[in-house]
C-alpha cells in the first residue's frame, strides 16, 4: 500500500533544534562537555513535597479518572492562588487543569476558532501556536517584533495587523524567545481593542512566576474577552508531570468540558495531586530560591553575551531566555549553532525556531544551567568568536 500522510502535516516543522541536541548526545557520547543553553525546562528538579505528595497520591492509589475539567481541589487551590499571589478573585468553575499547558492552548483553539479565522500571533513566538491554530482550521498571521523595538508589541502593530477574519490574537508574557514582559497597559488595550471587534486575547502567562525586577501581576479577570493560559512545567519545574491550567470566560467551560473528555479525558491524577502541593508554603519557598539564581543567570549571561558582541537592546524581565542578534557572527543563524556545537561543544537554539523574520540574524540562549555551566560556555564563546 501506498501511505498518505495527512496534507495537515505539511504546515507542522519539526523543532530544528532537536538535530543539534541528538548531535549533543553523540559528542556526549564521545565523552565530550557539552554546555546545554538550548534547553527550554529548569534544570532543577521538582520540588521535594511535590515528589511526595505525587507518591503519597500513588500509595493512595490515585490512579483513576478525575473529571475532564480538572481535580476540584486543584482548581480551588489555583483560584486560591490567584487570590493569596496577585490579589485576584477568580471563580474556581473558571478554572479549567489539563495535561499542560499545551493541551490548555488547543482546548482554547478548538473552542475559539472557526475554519478561515484568523488569528495574530508575534514572530518571534512559541512555534507551537500556528501549529495549534492551523490545527483548530485557523490562519495564523504574524506581527514582527524588532530588536530596535525591544521585541515589544504595541496596539497599533494589532489594529495594523486587524482584519474583518480577526477571531483573536495569541501572546505570551514573558515571552518565549524573547522573555519580554508586556506591560499590563498595552494588554489592557489590546483586550478593549479586541472586545469592541468581539474578538479575544488568549494569552499565555507560563512564564508569569519567572519575572525578575517588578512584582507583576497576572492578568486575570481584567477583561471579558481574555483566556489564561499557565502551566505547573516552568515556575513549579514540573514539566515532566503535565499538568498545566486556563482560565476561560465562564461561557465557554461547558464546551471547554467536552471537548477535554473527548480529546484527553482527563490531566494525569497522580500529577494533579503533586500539583497541589506547589502553593504549600515549603514549596513556594524553594521556587522562590530558584528564581533568584535565574535572575543571577539572567544578568551574568545578559552582560556576557553583550560583551561578546551579540545584540540585545535591553534587559529582558523574564523566563530564562536570552534573544541574541547574531548577525555579526553568522547569517545563517541554523549555521552558527551547528558550528558552535561541534566546535567548542555550546549548544544554543536558532532563531529559525521561532520564526521568519530575522530568524537567521539571531540566536536564543537559554539560562537552564549552572552559573559555572554558564561562566564555561561563555569562555568557550569568548575563545571561539573573538
Ligand atoms: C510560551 C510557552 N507556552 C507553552 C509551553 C508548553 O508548556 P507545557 O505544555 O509544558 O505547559 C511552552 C514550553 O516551552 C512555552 O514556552
């Protein structure tokens, strides 16, 4: 027989970065030190009473079904959560766990987009999100962040972008590149902006923990039109587990609900469990330890790489990615990681990743290392590029 692949697999590119951890792991293999700075989850493990709770949850024999929506305690304790962390009242019924956030943003797809609708979304991004709209029948169209520009959005770049086919527009803050944090006036206004179009704003806050110079708090229930979209994976360092949440506008949950029963019954039980241990006071406690030597990583490597040559314009408020113009180096952004690992054994992600514009000028380093980790694949850069 003669297989046919599905035509929508031809819009659905690989992440081009995993080439260059596979040819990692041969160098590894080689007995050779690789300094990892292309890897997108923290390096430290789950938090110990996490780990306990998820065993304690095992012994219990937690092993069954919990609703589609989520285990209810869980989402009391995120609506709790919002309240004790950001001061916000938020109805547990809006809540809404599934097996990470990855899930939580095709849940909220499927629900918002009608075949031929589009949806704005930022070049640089998350590359999963066209992939997720096109899923849903959507058309993912692009606003282009520039260095210049700090990689900020602004609403004229929406209402630019704004047509009659607009359903919604998807942003995450911080932001994976570039780990820029919009300023909640310019997300004000884009939600206004969007609900006089009867339009949404889906935005992703699974970076929303890793925030390092302001206390910012999550955006939730400032407007109508907006789903939240957050994770236990990036803050918590539960990536592994996948659980992650959305907060939907409460007309929308009874259709979240069915959708999640049919497409994945339910986030993992064990998981779900453990989760309700991240916002037990010993838990935040360690988290907040780990956030501080993020930002130590972050202003090491942010000065570091600028010394070096590459080009940032300004300090970015958060995750733990570094957005690098590489052009000096290289035009050929996809080139210039391939040579830097076999090389001097650096691993970094091309810009191609996330994007086409001025994807071949840049680079993302990721600070999901060791600060000696760090300091010897800067030496190494140092060496290499001068
Ligand atoms: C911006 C952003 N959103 C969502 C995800 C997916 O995370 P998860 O499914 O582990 O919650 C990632 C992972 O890297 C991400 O960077």
């Amino acid at each position: 027989m003669k297989h046919s692949i599905a035509t929508r697999m031809e819009h659905i590119a690989p992440f081009h970065v995993m080439k260059l951890l596979a040819r990692a792991k041969e160098l590894e293999a080689q007995g050779k030190i690789v300094v990892h700075m292309e890897i997108g989850e923290p390096d430290f493990d789950t938090p110990a009473p996490i780990v306990m709770a998820g065993i304690n949850a095992l012994d219990k024999g937690y092993t069954h079904y919990t609703p589609a929506l989520g285990l209810n305690e869980l989402r009391v304790a995120i609506a709790n959560f919002y309240k004790s962390n950001d001061g916000i009242d938020v109805d547990k019924n809006r809540i809404v766990v599934a097996p990470g956030s990855s899930s939580a943003l095709q849940l909220v797809c499927g629900v918002v987009i009608n075949p031929g609708d589009e949806v704005i979304l930022t070049d640089p991004g998350y590359p999963c999100n066209k992939h997720f709209v096109q899923i849903a029948g959507g058309i993912p169209t692009f606003i282009e962040l520039d260095e210049q520009n700090n990689y900020e959005i602004t609403l004229d770049d929406v209402k630019n972008k704004w047509t009659n086919n607009t359903r919604a527009i998807m942003l995450a803050s911080p932001s994976n590149p570039t780990g820029v944090l919009i300023d909640t006036k310019t997300l004000d206004d884009i939600a206004a902006f969007a609900e006089q179009k009867n339009a949404y704003l889906i935005l992703d806050e699974i970076y929303h923990g890793l925030v390092y110079d302001e206390d910012v708090k999550s955006f939730v229930g400032r407007c109508e039109n907006v789903f939240i979209i957050n994770s236990f994976s990036k803050y918590f360092c539960m990536t592994g587990w996948r659980v992650g949440w959305l907060v939907a506008p409460a007309e929308f949950i009874d259709s979240i609900d069915r959708l999640a029963q049919n497409i994945f019954l339910a986030a993992p039980t064990v998981a779900q469990h453990a989760a309700l241990e991240a916002f037990q006071p010993a838990t935040l406690d360690i988290l907040e330890s780990y956030r501080k030597e993020f930002k130590e990583r972050r202003d090491y490597l942010y000065h570091a790489l600028n010394d070096l040559g590459f080009g940032m314009k300004g300090k970015p408020q958060g995750a733990f990615y570094l957005y690098a113009n590489s052009a000096r180096f290289s035009s050929n952004s996809f080139q210039l990681a391939e040579d830097l690992l076999e090389n001097i054994n650096v691993a970094i992600t091309p810009g191609i990743d996330f994007g086409k514009h001025l994807a071949q000028e840049h680079v993302r380093f990721a600070y999901t290392r060791s600060m000696e980790q760090l300091e010897l694949g800067v030496s190494r850069l140092a060496s290499y590029l001068k």
